[in-house]
C-alpha cells in the first residue's frame, strides 16, 4: 500500500489515503494533521468541548462512565484479558455490525500487523494482542463500502478514529453507514524499520518477544514465547532510546492519548497493576459506548476506582528533563544503560511504591504525553502550534507554570 498523505512531513500511515475507490485528495482532506486535534471535532460528536475548567475532563476527555474491570475468562493470547477483542465478537454475534476493521499480525511476526476486515468470529479472534507500529486500520474501509455493508465496527488509535469521523461526515460514502468505534489509548508507536533496532536494545531475547507494554510500575513489561515476563526499569533503558526520533513525527504530534473520539476506549493505564491480574480502564464516550459495554457486562468482574488524582509535584519534577530532552535535534546518545539494571530495578520500584498509581497514574501518563508533544511541536514546527494543539493543552501547561 502506497501512503501519499504528508501533511507537513506528518502522517500515521492511518490508511485512508492509500484506497482509490474515492479520490485520494479527499482522504487527505479529513487528515487528523489538517485539521487538528478535538476542537470542533469534539464539539460535533458531543454537542460541546471539553470543559477547561474540569481538571478531569481536560485529561480524560467528555465520558459517561469510568470502568474497571476485567473478563472473568481472559481472552488466550490477548494483551489483557481481552476486553476489546470480546466486545468485537459479541458486537458481531448479536448482528450490531457486519464486520470489524482492525488489525490482524503479519505472519511470521508478533509485532507488526495488517490491516483486516473481520468477518466472523474467527477473524475477529485473530486481531487480539497489541502491534506497537504505524498501522494502515482505515485500509480496511475499502472493503467494507465495496460489500456495501452498513454496520460496522473500528477498533483504532485516535489519528484514525479522529480522520474517519471527519471523513464520514465530510464525504458521501460512508455516510448511510453505521460506525460503532472502540479506541484504544496510544502515543508511542514506532515506525516498523526501526523497530527490530529498538526491541534488541531492550531485551535479552528479542527473537522471543511476543508483547510488550510500559506499564504503571515504571518498568517495560516485555512478554515473551514461554510465557517469562521480562521487566526493566524505564531508567536503565539505553540513552540511545531517549531520541525523540525514535518515534513517528506524527506520534509525537499527537494530542489525543486517551482516544477521546471513540464511543469507548478501553486501555489499562488508569487501573491497579496487581500480580495475577489484568485489569482494564474503559471510558464510556457516548451512549453508542454504554451499548458495547452492555454487550459483555456480565462477563467482565469490576473493580473500584483506585490511587489519588494529584500528582502535580510528580509531573513538575519531571517536566524540566522533558523539556530539555525535546530540544535535542541531531544530538548524540551513548549506547549505554543510563543506570544500571539493579538499580533502576530499585528506582523503579521505589517509584512504584511513593508515585502515582490507579488514576493519579493515569493523570501522570497524559500531562507527561502533552508536555512532551506541545515541545517537541514547538521546537520543531512551531508554525503547526496553532493548528494542532488544542485549548486544554495550553491550560494544563499554565497549571504547571511552563513556558507557552
């Protein structure tokens, strides 16, 4: 598939602007790095903007519910329990939809992927477990309208849920379908040339990585073929993964973590890390949301809410470092452990033990996510500010007393 949106060299490979059964201008047109991130957007799905006077909603996004909860029989092979993945097959099987446009792996490796139109249970079962890369999802779209169908199901990051709705509502061809959407929260895709680079300077065994996830005690979580889990300590990483490069221009221009355009986004970083357990954190977006939560309520155990909201001191002592780091262009990192293994396991796990947790956890990720895009935008593109960075972002940035 040939990709030709490069709206200002930024583009998530979304795969919309790879069909040719519409012109590709037009796919170009509804681009999430044309248009910004929310804003008006927003505004139409949900009748207003998120307040900026609500702490919670300005992270969060607009929601009708906050979820815990886990599958009481895991899905085998997901990356959770499987909440996802079941909403999808039980969306099918009660006729809400006819098919499902997600991803699916690409043979022979766990981590990259392809896009698929799942139509059966089956298919729908293979797209389980996470592809930490660029993927084309909206590829998909194509043959969806060639079927003519007129219900389906999105499972996507925020690039593609935000340019599916503004192409829906835009253009004429997918206007008499219905489009039911499940977000997943995401920032940290890697590009896929560059991400055999980057698993072999993480792990003792990358031939035998099967999932990976930064995960809420400070430490990468790398899953491997025997079931092992493999954890090092976000400190001891090599300094070499501290470049900004690493990631996607179009991921570090991203302002939408918590994937605020989809009926229900469902990610873990909100939930309690506890051994054993697989916990999950839904946001109920819309009633369309509350409708495909309904689909598995029976099935899943819930969970109450847990950890304390403030964490301000812990993202200011962190903002600085941030900051700095986001100026480094072409700069050159040593190929070394910034810390040793033993005692980045020791920070981590003091961090793990006096740092956020539960939804002061989830608050860190999402002012560290802003704070790391609004510079990396502002020392790279500063002319893109404007057009890409939404209100609330430059309110929280004011709470912190950072430089706009």
């Amino acid at each position: 598939m040939e990709t030709f949106n490069k709206n200002n060299g930024l583009c998530s490979s979304c795969g919309l602007c790879s069909i040719h059964t519409w012109p590709v201008e037009q796919s170009v047109k509804s681009c999430v790095f044309n248009n910004g991130w929310l804003g008006e957007r927003e505004k139409k799905l949900f009748g207003r903007e998120r307040s900026l006077s609500d702490p919670v909603e300005m992270r969060f996004g607009i929601t009708l519910d906050r979820v815990t909860a886990q599958l009481k029989k895991p899905v085998a092979g997901a990356q959770w329990s499987g909440i996802v993945t079941h909403m999808a097959v039980r969306a099918f099987e009660e006729k809400l939809v006819e098919g499902v446009v997600s991803l699916q792996h690409t043979p022979g490796h766990h981590f990259f992927s392809q896009p698929l139109l799942a139509r059966n249970s089956d298919e729908i079962y293979s797209t389980r477990g996470n592809k930490p890369v660029l993927s084309p999802v909206l590829y998909s779209l194509e043959s969806a309208y060639r079927h003519g169908m007129k219900k389906i199901l999105v499972i996507g990051a925020a690039c593609h849920l935000h340019t599916l709705r503004d192409f829906q509502e835009r253009f004429d061809y997918l206007s008499e379908m219905e489009i039911l959407t499940i977000g997943i929260p995401c920032v940290d895709n890697v590009a896929r040339s560059k991400w055999p680079w980057i698993l072999e300077r993480m792990s003792q065994s990358p031939d035998t990585a099967c999932h990976l996830e930064f995960m809420q005690d400070f430490r990468i979580h790398i899953r491997h073929n025997d079931g092992r889990v493999e954890k090092i300590p976000f400190f001891s990483l090599p300094e070499e993964l501290s470049d900004p490069s690493i990631f996607p221009p179009a991921c570090m221009s991203c302002f939408d973590y918590l994937n605020s355009l989809a009926d229900i986004t469902v990610g873990y970083i909100g939930a309690r890390l506890l051994p054993e357990q697989k916990r999950q954190w839904l946001l109920v977006r819309t009633e369309t949301g509350r409708k495909l939560l309904n689909l598995i309520k029976t099935e899943l155990e819930y969970f109450p809410e847990s950890g304390k909201w403030e964490c301000s001191s812990f993202v200011k002592n962190t903002s600085k470092r941030i900051i700095e780091s986001m100026k480094g262009v072409n700069k050159e990192y040593a190929t070394t452990r910034k810390i040793p293994l033993w005692l980045g396991q020791m920070l981590a796990g003091l961090l793990a033990m006096i740092g956020p947790k539960g939804i002061g956890f989830a608050h860190y990720s999402v002012d560290f996510h802003l704070i790391r895009h609004y510079y990396y935008v502002k020392f790279r593109s500063p002319e893109q500010l404007d057009k890409l960075v939404p209100k609330h972002v430059r309110v929280i940035l004011t709470e912190y007393g950072l430089p706009l």
